[in-house]
C-alpha cells in the first residue's frame, strides 16, 4: 500500500533528491556535457514547478486569512504576516523569472552544440 504524500512532503522530498544530486555531481563529476545538458533541462523543469508551487501557496496564505484562520503567535495582525509572505513570495517568483530566463539561455546554448540528443525514429 503506497502512502499519499502532502504537498510539503513531495516538497521536502524533492529537496532531499537535489541535495543527494549535489553531493553526487561535487563528488564525481558530471561525465559528460550532455549530462550537464540534460540536468540543465531538469533544473528548468524544477524551477518552472517552484514557481507554481510558490503561487499555490500565496493563493492558500490568503484564502486562510480570509477565512479567518490564521493566529500569528507574535501578536502581529495575521494580515502583515500574510502580506509579507505574499510579497516575498511575488519576489521570489520574479527571481526564478529571471533564473529560468538564464538557464534557457544556457539550455538553448547546449542544443546548439549538439549536447541534447532526441531519440532518433526508427522505421517499421
């Protein structure tokens, strides 16, 4: 029987999969600069997933305050905490804008070298 995982699990989960990737690429190496491509396309995949995954939390962040469901424990008016989690959130999802911008850049490179290779058809 397989567990069903929250969000933040898969989050955390994930994280844990980048981090043994560091360790690994830090050790060894990338083999060669097609695996450097293929991770390049990998982090444009994440980051593109980071950035909706930030949006799904502003949208939960407000509709709680809405809601009436949220109690700092500092005594602050829950909407500063909630206004301050959306405009960092809006800033990091500008950031990834640009960091998505430069790893397509660096993507589109790589495919002019010919480091991304598609399967090849094969005829019946």
């Amino acid at each position: 029987m397989s567990e069903s995982l929250t969000p933040a699990a898969h989050m955390q989960a994930a994280s844990e999969a980048v981090r043994q990737h560091n360790h690994s690429a830090m050790a060894g190496g990338y083999d060669s600069t097609p695996e450097v491509s293929r991770a390049v396309i990998a982090l444009v995949e994440m980051y593109e997933r980071l950035q909706q995954a930030t949006e799904h939390m502003d949208r939960r962040v407000h509709r709680d305050l809405a809601a009436g469901r949220l109690a700092p424990d500092d005594g602050t008016a829950p909407e500063e905490h909630a206004h301050g989690a959306g405009v960092a959130l809006l800033d990091a999802r500008l950031v990834l804008t640009e960091l998505l911008g430069q790893l397509r850049t660096a993507s589109g490179h790589l495919w002019h070298l010919g480091m991304v290779y598609e399967p090849e058809e094969t005829e019946a």
